[in-house]
C-alpha cells in the first residue's frame, strides 16, 4: 500500500513539473520569431541588414495616384495611415519587404495591397551607400491609430532575423473620431 501510494505522488509531482515548465517556458513562436530592435519617430533604428527613420506620418480619408496611365481614387471604411521613411542598407544588399501597422490593440494591418503599385511601395532593394525611401500606405481603424506601433522587416515572415519596431506615439482624436489632421485626400505622386 505503501509502495503505491509512493508511485502516485511521483506520478503527481512529475505531472506538477511538466505543468510548470509547459507554463513557463517561451513558445515556439517566440523561440523562432523575429527579433525586436525598439525605437521611436525621433531616431533611426538599426536592425542586422537595414537602417530605417521615419519622416513622417499622415492620415487621410481617401487615397489619390496613378496607375498604368489612369488616376485612381482609393477610399476606406477607416482611415488611411500613410508611413513615409528612409531607407539604408548596413553592410551589404538587402531588401525591406514588409511592413505592419500594430495598433494598441494589438491590431495587425498589413501594408495596402490597393496602393501597392503606387510610386515607393514597399518591396524595397537597398544597397549600402546608397538612400533610399518608402512610402507605406495602411487602411486601418481610427482606434487604432493612438499607441501605435510600425513593425518593419526585411522578409515577409522573419524568423530568426531582426524586426524594426517603431512606437509612433500618442495622437489626438478630432470629434469625428478621426485622427487629428486628417486630409481629405492624399496624393501619392512619383515625388515624394
């Protein structure tokens, strides 16, 4: 009876172990994920291959460039977040690929695939020396505009590679809900 009740409380402490460090180890995705270099609007951030700063950021209700010859008016049930930054490769060639808007939610928003074909869109080939810049047009909620963070990396999903993460800080909401100078429409030209 002894020697049974012994093998039960292994059997409970090996399962209270297991538990334990299923809680408290990282998941795989958090092992494997990309690598977070922080930075805000006001620096430059320097991931592994890229170095990237952001100039500005507007907000606007609809979207105004040209395509194959025609223009074309892109409107949203949100708002348009229109990310302009530049662009330096460190040591080498690279490629800056994607680009996420993560709102205080948590809320992801990939880049436009809308205005991917506008003048600057991200995919970008970088050579060192050599200046580049980007322009990143996301259609996201106008609650997820405050707090929120542009996640920048030079693959589409980056594991084991670094990821610029760029806190774009607090911005007032005008009694519309929208952001705090919002245009009517903003031109993505060839210039910019």
């Amino acid at each position: 009876m002894m020697r049974r009740l012994a093998n039960i409380a292994v059997l409970l402490v090996a399962a209270l172990i297991c538990y334990g460090m299923q809680t408290t180890m990282p998941h795989y995705i958090d092992l494997t994920g990309p690598i977070p270099v922080y930075g805000t609007t006001q620096e430059t951030v320097r991931t592994r291959t890229f170095d990237v700063a952001v100039d500005k950021v507007v907000f606007a209700r609809t979207l105004m460039f040209n395509r194959f010859g025609q223009r074309k008016l892109l409107t949203t049930g949100g708002v348009w977040a229109i990310v302009t930054a530049k662009l330096d490769a460190r040591e080498r060639s690279a490629m800056v690929a994607a680009a996420t808007w993560q709102g205080p939610d948590g809320l992801r928003y990939r880049t436009s695939e809308r205005a991917s074909l506008a003048a600057g869109a991200l995919p970008v080939a970088l050579d060192p020396g050599v200046a580049s810049r980007t322009r990143m047009a996301f259609e996201i909620l106008p609650s997820q505009v405050s707090g929120a963070v542009l996640l920048i990396s030079g693959k589409l999903a980056g594991p084991l590679d670094s990821e610029a993460r760029i806190a774009l800080g607090a911005v007032p909401a005008q009694a519309d809900g929208l952001p705090e100078g919002t245009i009517e429409t903003y031109e993505l030209s060839d210039a910019f």
